[in-house]
C-alpha cells in the first residue's frame, strides 16, 4: 500500500537550484516566487542568497488551528536550513562561524511595509564572538546585533504579542530615543558613527529596556527567535495596518502571507558595503532609465526607512539632495555594471519594470528581491506604450499594464502655473508623486483621519512616514517628508495610489510637539494652516493657490494607449452632458455619443433666470391654457440648447430625457421671486401660496415625476419633443448630422410608454411638415430605473427602440436606501463587510445586477436588436464598465472625465471576456 505523500510546506531556493517558480505566487507570496525564479531559472540564476520559502498554506492553518503549525513543518524547515549551512558553510546557532538569518514577509500582492521583517536572526552573547573572529570587525557584529534586538522586540515581543505600548510609545521608538541620545551625547551625526564599545554598552542597554517594559528576557536561543520571527511575520498579516492597506487596495484577506527565511548578507560591513533599492525604469515619470538609491555601511531597512539621505546609483538618480553624494557607477564601477547588466536580464525576463533590492558584502553583489515595481498613473501609461513600442510585450498586455483607476493621475489638477510665478517657494523636496495638492497641515496620521472626517483637506507633514500611518496617508489630500530618498515608505506607498507626494523635504523642520514647522526662509507653518504642494517639481508653498486641470491631449503616451484601447473594445463609452460645453469635452475624451442629456440643466446656474421663470410659471399654472403660455416661453430655450449639443456632437446619438424631477424643487422661496410670479399670472399671493402648498409631497423621489409629469400634463412632453424634433430638422437641412434618442424616465409599465408614443408620433408628423421633410432621424426608448420596470422589460421592449438603465435610482429603489441618508450607516456597513461596496460607486452584481441582466436579457427576447445601456454613474467606475460588457450591453455613459478611464475598462473587459463576432 502506498504511503500518502507529505504535504510540502517549505520551498528551498540557492546554488543555482529553487524548488518553486514565479508562476507560484499564490502559494510562495510574490518575495518568495520571485526569489525561486531568480536563484533557479536556467536564464537568470542570480547571485541570491540561500533560503527557503513557508507557504501561504501554512499562514492559512495557523489562522485556523489557534496559531499552531502543521507538525511536519519543524522537520521540512530543519532541512532546508541544513541545505542552507552546507552551500554558505556557515552553521546556524554555531559560536566559532555562524549562519544568520533574514525573516521577512512576502504576500501574493505587494503590501510594501505593511507587514514585519527582522534581521540578524542568530545572533547572541556567543555566536557574536563568531561573528566578530569571521568578519574582523566588532563595530558591524554590534550594530548588526543591537539592530536585531530592536526588530525582535518590536515585532515578536511586543506587536505579535498583542501588548498594547503604554502611553503609545511602543518599544522600538524607546529604543530608537535611546540611540539618539547617545548620537546627541556626543554630537554625531549618524549611526556609522557609533564605537563598536559604545555600541556593546547601547546593547547591554537594550536588554535591560526589553526586560523593564516588556516583562522578558531577550531571547539567546537562535531557533527561539527563527520560529518567533516566523509567528511574527504570520501574526503581522492581521496586523491593523495590513488590514487597512488590504482594505483600501482590495487584496482578499484570506490569501495569507508566506514567510522568507533567507541566509544574512551585510551591506553594513563597511565602506567596500553598501544596500540599495532600484527600478528597471523611473517609476516616477516612465523614463526607461535605471533608476535607484544606496547608502554605503547599511542595511537594507535603512534605505525605505528614510533614516539617512540615500546616494544615487548613476548619475541619472541625482536630485537636489544627493547631488554632492558619489554614485555607486562612480565608487564601485565594476560592480554597478554588474548590477545593471542584472536589472536589464531581469526585465527583459519578466517582461516588465522591476523593483530590485541588492546588497554588496565585502566587494560582492547579492540579489535580495524583484518584483513589479509600483508605479504611478503616468509612469504606468508611458512604460506601457513604450515597452509595446519595444516589443517587449503585445498590445494586450499594455492595455492590462495601466489600471483604469490610474489615468485619473493624467487628469489630476496641478498648481496654477501662473499663480506660481507670484509665489516664494518655502522649500523644496524630492517629487515623489504628481500633480498639485493643497490642504491644511496636520502632523500625525490620526489627525489627518480625524480633521478628514470633518471634511477638511489636509496635507500629512512627517519626518518620515512608516507603515503605522497608512491610514493618514490616504485620507490626506497629499503627503510631505523631511526625509527619505524616492525609494522610501511614503513615496512607495504614493506612487501606488497616485497621491502628490514630496519627501526628503529637508527645506523643513518639525517642531511635533508644538504643532508646527519651519522653512529655511524662517516661514513658521502652525497645525491646520494652508500649503500647497507641486508635486511634480518637489515645490512648496504658504497658503492655498488654485489648482487647474491638465490638458491630457498634449500627452503623446496617453493618446498611444488610447489608440490600442480602441481598437480593442468592444463596448460604446458614451458621457453624461448637459451643455454643449460639457459634451465638447466629452468628444476631447473619445466619447462615442451622449448617454443621458437632462433638459432640466437649463434651469440651474449661469443664464438659467430666463428660462426657470418660465417654468415657474409653467408649474405654478392652474390651466392648461396658462401652462401652454408659459410653454411656449420655455420652448426656445430648450429647443436652443439641444440644437447646440447635437451640433457639437455631429451625428453621434444623443439620449435626451424629458424632463424628470418633482417639480416642487424649481418653486422660488423667495417673496420678491413670488410676487413676480403673482404679478405675470395675474393672480393674488395668497392663490399662488395655495398653488405652491399643493406642490408639496411626502416622498417626491416616488412621486409626481418623469413620466407621470407627461401623462399628467401632456403638453410638457408635447413641447420638448417639438423642440428636439424641430433641431435635428434645422441641423439635417442645413447639411449636418444629428442623431436624437428621445428617453422617457421613471416608467413602470408599457401603457405609459404608449402613452407618451402616441404624442412623439403627433408631433413628429407636425414638423416633418412643416420642415418639409419625409423623415427626421430619431430613436424613442426609456430609462430602467424601476425594479418593475426592469422585471418587465419584455413588454417594454415592444414599444421601446433601446433601454438606458439608471442605475442610481434602481439601487436606491431596490436596497431601499436613500442616496442622500446612506452616510449614517454605510461606513459600518462596509467596515463589518455586509456589503463589499458602496452600490452607488459599484454595480451590486449580485442583485441589481441581476435585475439589469435579465431587463437586457429579456427585452431582447422581443426586439433582438434592441439598444441597452447606462447612464448612472456607474458608466465611469472600471468593475460596473466590465460587468456591462460581459452581459452585452452596447454602451455605457458616464461623466465626461471618467470617460477615459470606462474606455480602458471596456478594451481590459473585452480582453478578460472577449464577445463572439456575429
């Protein structure tokens, strides 16, 4: 009988060789299938330290088994570790040549320092001697121990734990007051400038710190710290900031994390020892130019932390602050060659801008990590196009490359450019993130969530950031550092999610505890006063300046995608406009057609006092005589405006709804207004009171509305179809193209439909003859947005020539959730995971979803070609565009500065679902 096969949990990786592949994120996270595929891909086999990966599996028991791990789990790392000791030498937990070790994480998405790393695992009051007698340097086994100490106790003893720092200060910032106060003691300027002695007595210091807050002794036992780090890492996942960066970039909670255990290299060794962080290309702006920063005598968590000012790898990295620092192409030249031909072999491999970690131990380059490297929306549209341009990937493949969501950044607002010639710049910081930002300034990431709430915009002003305060960081208009290089926390975490971004602003000093900060220019910035940021030059300024959009036309990469776009999707992206100026812009995004025209824009805003006394009037009539009257004083402005918006569309179609609101909302409440009105009536203030008291209704989002307002008073549909009619008539005479949809809202059943036919039918009749025409090019249909209506759709269709779905109405009317009241309770509704999201920003699949699929479905049971899509504002979110795609829709139509983002959500739908070709 065959025995059954033990599950494999544990995947080495060194020596050329790894047991796993880049294909296995799911189950080695992507650190750990990315350091397979280095160490063993016959066409890469990079100098990758040794080690072995614990797999997301194992992150999946532990949840479910009360933080235990499989019994065969000791015994599969046990010999992994083996392995490792017999390709470096070195034997773990051995007091004459000892084998340390990195544990860190590595989920199937990057959570770029959500979760927990320690360094240094192995060392103790014995095998530091070994370390001391193998390296020949005291000073880097110290500092190498000292940094373990704070890890560990940060991340196993305190965080992993569950100990809960009294008065918020939590161990490592002790710790770190403690380092600093022997810098100040004896005015250094740095950590390298720490004696090995006063590096053993700030050791000794540790402990004793550890024991008093913590209640422990630091651990001495190497394979006491190996399996503590691991639960660390493991414990990390459900960590509250892992949970909040999942919760805001929708990773699944239950993937689960691996762990990497990987053999210690030192970038700390020395000045022939250095650790830095690169990209394949600039992820800041696209450029295909290598990209990185290193500081010499480091270890790798000091470059993202921001501690010291990073140098720059070649002379391309160079900003304001490294300038003055040497290259490592000018300090080490051999090994930066060696170093680029890498990075050059890795992106070409996986076909896509890498981040790269390394270190240099002693004169040799060790690979620590790649992976896809974050990127913002420009960075992402231009790598896209130009890797397509270089046929490095395929059409396709650069269409998914940009997230839809990420050409909101092309779209993004910046400074004024000529507010900015009037201004002084206060400071000025490395650009980490594009566009421009203005907002108070808070300085804590608490803050900045709680003046947030209130509505307030706000701008984060930090030394530097840490994974703590993602939560700040995004809900903060923009972000501002006083340290740290382009590779660090804040600007990683910003170019993720495309936010103005400044960091190693050291222009600025920040005085924390008196909430406030200081420019070189002595300007003093308290807490919630104003600064404006230029994201894009690393500029600041005092006080609010306007901010005007980007014209995204001039950006030759942007129009390159939108060319492959095109030509691959398969659905319409039409947009919401009112005025023909909104449908012009709506025509510079690539929108195929107007989605959802209301005629009733003409009464709100500039020149809107004409025509809304007219429709006052109109309202407040007792007669149809008197309505018609005022009817006839409405009809030009209506008929003025759709002429307009048809001759800027130029035969793309126009869906024009008649008009819908309750009319109790255009009633002045002013008495001058009224006594107006009373006056060109000819009747008394107290008849108009009553009239107007008799406009009030209880629920009028259910009441007299759309339709019912024409079934009711016929004349009102009568004069807007005669003014749509009578436009195309005058556009088609004079030789232009005009393509009306007349759509009827709120309806519930076919009857009203008829209804509402039978008076296009007389109209459209009239002005055929008076235009003198035979035909005048139009389409008759009905917005969706009644549950009844949708159930029905069948019957609706033999009357309708198209559907439009409106889908804010039908969630609002099939949740039974008021759009206006939702924030009383969604928020908990969407912390607790009741609902995954909000229904207003994202088709509900599930329910309304379904509703929507089977109105599609069965009104094309009765008219196979029959016209469907949505105008809600749904048409703009990238999930809602997708889900009309795959169920057949024609269109969707959204705000005109969405319509961008819906066509690429069309093209990566059409790639992801593509439609069978009638």
């Amino acid at each position: 009988m065959a025995t059954k096969k033990a599950i494999k949990y544990v995947y080495f990786f060194g020596g050329g060789k790894a047991d796993g592949n880049e294909s296995m994120k799911n189950l080695l996270g992507g650190k750990g299938a990315n350091l397979a595929e280095m160490a063993g891909h016959p066409a890469l086999r990079l100098p990758v330290p040794p080690g072995f990966t614990v797999t997301t599996d194992v992150c999946t028991y532990y949840y479910a088994n009360k933080r235990t791990y499989p019994k065969i789990l000791t015994a599969q790392v046990n010999a992994s570790l083996a392995k490792m000791e017999q390709l470096t030498g070195k034997k773990f937990g051995d007091v004459n040549n000892p084998l340390l070790l990195s544990v860190r994480s590595g989920a199937r998405k990057s959570m770029p320092g959500m979760m927990e790393t320690i360094l240094n695992v192995g060392l103790n009051e014995q095998t530091i001697k070994g370390l001391i007698a193998q390296s020949g340097d005291e000073r880097f086994a110290y500092d190498a121990y000292r940094r373990l100490i704070m890890m560990y106790a940060d991340v196993v003893m305190e965080k992993a734990a569950g100990i809960e720092p009294k008065g918020g200060k939590g161990i490592r910032k002790v710790l770190d007051e403690q380092l600093e106060h022997i810098k100040k003691q004896y005015d250094y300027k740095s950590d390298t400038d720490l004696t090995a002695d006063q590096l053993k007595e700030l050791v000794k210091s540790y402990k004793k710190t550890v024991r008093k807050i913590l209640g422990k002794e630091f651990p001495d036992d190497p394979a006491e710290q190996l399996w503590g780090g691991i639960g660390a890492v493991f414990a990390s996942w459900n960590g509250k900031r892992a949970i909040e960066y999942r919760r805001i970039e929708k990773i699944p909670h239950e993937w689960g994390t691996a762990v990497n255990v990987q053999a210690m290299v030192f970038g700390n060794m020395g000045d022939d020892s250095c650790t830095g962080v690169a990209f394949t290309r600039n992820p800041g702006n696209g450029e295909n130019q290598f990209y990185g920063e290193y500081l010499v005598n480091a270890q790798g968590e000091d470059v993202v932390a921001g501690i010291r000012t990073p140098a720059p790898v070649n002379e391309y990295s160079m900003n304001e602050q490294s300038k003055h620092y040497t290259s490592l192409e000018k300090l080490m030249p051999a090994l930066y060659k060696e170093l680029y031909s890498y990075q050059k072999r890795l992106e070409k491999h996986y076909k896509d801008m890498q981040d790269i970690e390394f270190t240099i131990e002693k004169g040799k380059l060790y690979m620590l990590q790649c992976r896809v490297g974050k990127r913002n929306g420009v960075a992402a549209v231009r790598m896209a196009t130009e890797m397509y341009k270089e046929r490095l990937i395929d059409a396709k493949t650069a269409i998914m490359r940009v997230a839809p969501n990420q050409l909101v950044e092309l779209l993004l607002p910046m400074l004024d450019p000529k507010a900015e010639l009037t201004q002084i710049v206060i400071a000025k910081g490395l650009p980490a993130g594009p566009g421009g930002a203005k907002g108070r300034v808070v300085f804590s990431s608490a803050e900045a969530v709680e003046w947030a709430s209130r509505g307030e915009k706000v701008i984060l002003v930090r030394e530097e950031t840490s994974p703590e305060d993602v939560d700040g960081m995004h809900k903060a208009q923009a972000i501002l550092t006083t340290k740290g290089g382009m590779t660090s926390h804040a600007a990683l975490v910003a170019r993720g999610w495309g936010k103005c971004c400044i960091v190693g602003c050291n222009d600025i000093e920040i005085h924390q505890e008196a909430k406030y900060f200081k420019a070189k220019n002595d300007t003093i910035i308290k807490e919630g006063e104003w600064i404006s940021l230029n994201g894009t030059k690393g500029l600041v300024y005092e006080g609010q300046m306007p901010l005007v959009d980007i014209d995204i036309e001039k950006n030759q990469s942007y129009k390159d995608l939108m060319k492959l776009v095109d030509g691959v999707k398969q659905i319409g992206v039409r947009a919401n406009a009112e005025t023909p100026e909104d449908a012009a812009a709506a025509v510079k995004f690539g929108a195929e057609g107007i989605g959802l025209f209301r005629t009733e824009h003409m009464f709100y805003g500039e020149g809107s006092e004409a025509p809304l006394f007219e429709l006052r009037k109109m309202i407040v009539s007792k007669t149809e005589k008197e309505r018609r009257a005022a009817l006839n004083g409405l009809f030009k402005y209506v008929k003025q405006d759709v002429k307009a918006t048809l001759k800027v569309m130029s035969g793309h179609p126009v869906t024009i709804r008649l008009l819908d609101p309750p009319l109790h909302e255009f009633v002045p409440h002013d008495k001058e207004k009224l006594r107006q009105l009373s006056k060109e009536l000819g009747i008394s203030m107290s008849m108009l009171n009553r009239r107007v008291l008799a406009l009030h209704e209880n629920n009028p989002m259910l009441g007299h509305r759309g339709v019912r307002l024409g079934i009711s008073y016929p004349e009102i549909t009568e004069m807007q179809v005669r003014a749509i009619f009578e436009a195309t008539a005058e556009l088609v005479k004079a030789g232009k193209k005009a393509m009306p949809e007349i759509m009827v809202p709120v309806t519930v059943i076919a009857h009203e439909l008829r209804h509402q036919k039978e008076i296009v039918d007389k109209v459209y009749a009239e002005v055929c003859a008076k235009y003198k025409m035979k035909r005048i090019p139009y389409l008759y249909g009905t917005m969706i947005e009644t549950p009844r209506a949708a159930l029905r759709a069948d019957y609706m269709a033999k009357v309708a020539d198209f559907f439009s779905f409106g889908t804010n109405d039908l969630t609002q009317m099939s949740f039974g959730f008021s759009r206006d009241d939702i924030g009383g309770f969604l928020p908990k509704y969407l912390d607790l995971k009741i609902l995954p999201d909000d229904p207003f920003q994202t088709i509900d699949q599930d329910g309304i979803g379904q509703l929507i699929k089977a109105g599609t479905d069965n009104g094309r049971k009765t008219k196979p070609n029959l016209k469907v899509g949505i105008c809600g504002e749904h048409g703009g979110d990238p999930a809602s565009v997708k889900f009309c795609h795959r169920i057949g829709m024609n269109y969707v139509s959204c705000s005109p500065f969405r319509v961008p983002i819906a066509r690429l959500a069309a093209a990566q739908a059409a790639i992801e679902h593509p439609r069978r070709k009638k």
